[in-house]
C-alpha cells in the first residue's frame, strides 16, 4: 500500500513538473512596427491637460446637457452592450465553476427483479436451484469529482472569459462616446440648418423690398418688363428653397429623436437658441500620440481580445497533455430502508482517472494552429485600429485648421459682400445700374452668410471628431 502512494504520488509530481512547463498563452507584450512620431503632424503646440469625461458642458447648452442625460438613459444600444457585460459574467462565473470540485446527492431507491441460485436438498444429497427474487435498494451516497488543471486549460479558459468581459466594458464606453458624439453632432446639425432656415426667411424678406423697389420703378417707367421678372423670379427661388429647408431639418429632429429612443418626431429640438458655440469654446489641445492609445477604448477593447485569443492559445495547447480527474463517492447502501444508515451499509470508493490523447488525426494540434492564427489575426486587427485612429487624429486636425483659415476668410468675403449690396442698391436707385447687378450682389451676399454657417458648423463637427478620436476631451 504503501509503495502504491509513493509511486502515484512520484507520476503526480512529474506530471505537475512536466505542465510548469507550461501550456500557457502568448503572454508578451504587445508591439507594432510602426513609426510614430512625438506629436501630431497638423496640432498646434498647446500643453496636455487630463481628459474631460462631460466634455460637451463645454457649449453651455443646457438643453444639451438635458438631452445627453436622456441618451445615457434610454439608449437601446446603451442597454444591449450592458447586458451583453451581464452575460459574460455569467459565463465566468459558470467557466470557474469548473475549477471547483463538483458535489453531487444522489438518492436511489430501486426495486429489481433477479434471479438467484438457492441450495436445496435432493436425494439425499444437495444441488442449486434458480429462483426469480424481488429485490429492494436503497442508496444515499455523495459523489464528488475534481480534475487537476496542471496544464492551465481551465485557468486559461476563465483568463479568456475576464478578457471578454473587459473588451465587452470598453466596447461598451466606445458605444457611449460614438452616440454622445453622434447626438452632439445631431443637435448641431439641428441649430446649423434652423440658422440656415433664418438666413434664407432674411433672404425672402430682402428679395420683396426688392421686387417693391422694382415694381415702383417699373410704374414710373424707369425700368422694362425684364428687371420685374428677374425681380419675381429670384423671389420665388429663395421661397422655394424654405420647403426643402425645412424638410431636411425634419429629418434630422427625427434622426436624433431615433437616437434618444423617441418616437420619430419633428419640432422638438430646432426651437431657436444660441448657435455660435465657437465664441465660448477653449481651445483644443490634442495631446500626444503615445497617449492616444490609453485614452480610446476601441483600442483598449482590441487589446482585451488579444488577451483572449492568446489565452484560448494557451486552452487549446493544454487540451493536448493529459487530462486527470479525481473522483469519489461517500454513501450508504442497503437493502432494507431501516438499515440504510448502520455502519455495515457504509460505502465510499476513490480513485484518479488519466485520459491522455493518443491519436486524433492531429485534430487537437490543428486546433492549437487555428488558436495561433486568431492571434495573428488579431495582433494585426489590433495594429489596424491603432493607424486608424492615428489616421482619425490627423484628418480632424488637417480639416480642422483649413476650415479656421475659411473661416477668416469667409469673414472678409461677407463684410465685403454686404458692402457690394449696399453699393449696388444706392447705385440702382439712381439709374446707375440694372437690376441683375444689384441681385447677383444680394446673392453673393447671403450665399456668404450660409457659407460661414456651414463652416463654423463643420469646425464644431470635427472638434467632435477629434474628441472621440483622443478618446476623450480636455480638462
């Protein structure tokens, strides 16, 4: 008995040698060929401040902040990525559950028919004779079993399961940030086209002194026919472009309202407010690129799933090293229900099972392979998203900076644009000019307003794409 310990106890230790050396994942550190320079090619040199979490207080809106408030609340989307976290910690909690000894109750009363052989007397003598016996058995016993994880498949398996959950949680903060930015790009759109809709009512109101301008002149005989259609016509122009105006203005309100969880509502949020946001903003400072990749969670949550496919690496290589498992079972047994509990119906057994893979087809070796393959596929998926938001940084900025430069200059084009009207008219007046010069100059004037309007809406948009591109804003 004795020897019989020392010898499994000598196969446990070589085997629990044999596994430290390991079965576990591709645990190194992850690195990409890339070159990435200190700071971004198109940012302006401001000082790196921590990041913003309620980064759009900064348009002190408070119908905004009103609205993200609701998003975060209602938001489907919101709502599936939490359960989908729920879920997997579910899976954990039944993927730990194998690391633990399972304890079974098994209760068995069976009654069974079976034949026997008895010794009876014949001829003097004694022979065997089988006959048909009913049977009662009771059983109450606790079987037990418990497998050694040597190799790390089990510890590997639930190391893959936290690494999900972690991805699923920044997957979850990507969602969040994409429909904060998505609504907050939304109600800008909102206010951009409800000062469009402004501009061009202003262009209409405009266009009728004009065409009363013309007609008195056209009584007094101081201009032809031709001037008053020109006049009617740029008139009806400018009021068939408030439909359309309006239409797509509509469509953008049911867009956000989709967005918030709403019914696809019109009128809701293009009551007129404060619209040159740019004024009260700060500046961007945009940090620098090695800090890009702690602030995003995409590609943090791409770093989560290179952690779990390197530990399902490491699952499918100690599938191939044998597998032990304890067992035992603690009961009683007997055959009449009142004896069930007396020391002679006491029973218990234990043993060890080794099950080691012996042939396959090398089915357990094509599925290590396929586990490495993911990985790679994975470090390069990884490396992909890393560009990609370098990428992102750098076309917000570029964008970014030319818009400021059209800006300025759409600033001189308007000043000068609204001069040339004035010119025009007081030059009409006179007789000095006709009527097409005085309205290519109100055109050129208000096409300058709604120029400025959606350039100033397009430097909020990217300042929006350049704060989920840095993962976050500034503080």
């Amino acid at each position: 008995m004795k020897a019989g310990i020392s010898i499994g106890g000598i196969a446990i230790l070589f085997l629990f040698i044999f596994g430290c050396l390991g079965s576990k994942g591709i645990d190194k550190e992850i690195r990409i060929d890339l070159d990435i320079p200190d700071t971004f090619q198109h940012s302006d040199r401001y000082e790196i401040s921590s990041i913003g979490k309620s980064w759009w207080k900064d348009f002190g809106d408070r119908r905004l902040e009103e609205l993200i408030d609701e998003l975060l609340e209602k938001s489907w989307d919101i709502k599936r990525a939490t359960l989908r976290i729920v879920e997997l910690k579910n899976t954990l909690i039944k993927t730990h559950a194998l690391r633990l000894p399972r304890l079974d109750l098994e209760l068995l009363a069976k009654r069974q028919s079976q034949y026997v052989n008895r010794v009876v007397p014949k001829n003097l003598g004694l022979s065997f004779q089988k006959e048909r016996e009913i049977v009662d058995i009771f059983t109450l016993s606790v079987p037990a079993s418990y497998e050694l994880d040597l190799w790390g498949r089990l510890s590997g398996a639930e190391d893959a399961v936290r690494a999900q959950i972690l991805e699923a949680e920044e997957n979850r903060k990507t969602i969040i940030q994409s429909l904060i930015a998505e609504a907050v790009s939304l109600y800008l759109q909102i206010k951009a086209k409800d000062e469009e809709l402004r501009i061009e009512k202003e262009r209409v109101k405009n266009y009728k002194k004009s065409l009363l301008l013309v007609e008195s002149r056209f009584k007094r005989g101081l201009c032809d026919i031709l001037e008053l259609r020109q006049a009617r016509r740029a008139l009806a122009a400018s009021e068939a472009m408030i439909p359309k105006l309006k239409e797509e203005l509509g469509d953008l309100e049911q867009r956000l309202s989709i967005l918030l969880g709403r019914y696809p509502k019109t009128g809701d949020f293009s009551k007129r407010s404060y619209w040159n946001y740019l004024k009260t903003l700060r500046p961007v400072p945009p940090g620098l690129p090695s800090q890009l990749l702690l602030r995003r969670p995409d590609i943090r949550a791409a770093q989560a799933r290179l952690k779990a496919l390197s530990a399902m690496v490491g699952v499918s290589r100690a599938s191939r090293f044998p597998r032990i498992t304890l067992t035992g079972n603690m009961g009683y047994a007997s055959e009449e229900l009142h004896r069930l509990f007396t020391p002679q119906s006491y029973l218990w057994s234990l043993a060890i099972g080794i099950i080691r893979p012996i042939f396959d087809g090398n089915r357990l070796k094509a599925e290590q392979k396929e586990a490495e393959i993911r990985y790679r596929e994975g470090l390069t998926q990884y490396a992909e998203t890393v560009l990609k938001a370098f990428y992102e940084v750098e076309s917000a900025l570029l964008r970014r900076k030319k818009l400021l430069e059209r800006r300025e200059r759409l600033f001189t084009l308007l000043k000068e644009a609204m001069l040339t009207e004035e010119v025009a008219v007081s030059r009409y007046r006179r007789g000095l000019i006709d009527f097409l010069t005085v309205l290519e100059a109100k055109q050129k004037r208000f096409e300058a307003e709604q120029s400025l309007v959606r350039t100033e809406l397009g430097i909020l948009l990217t300042r929006i794409s350049l704060i989920r591109a840095l993962g976050g804003a500034w503080g």
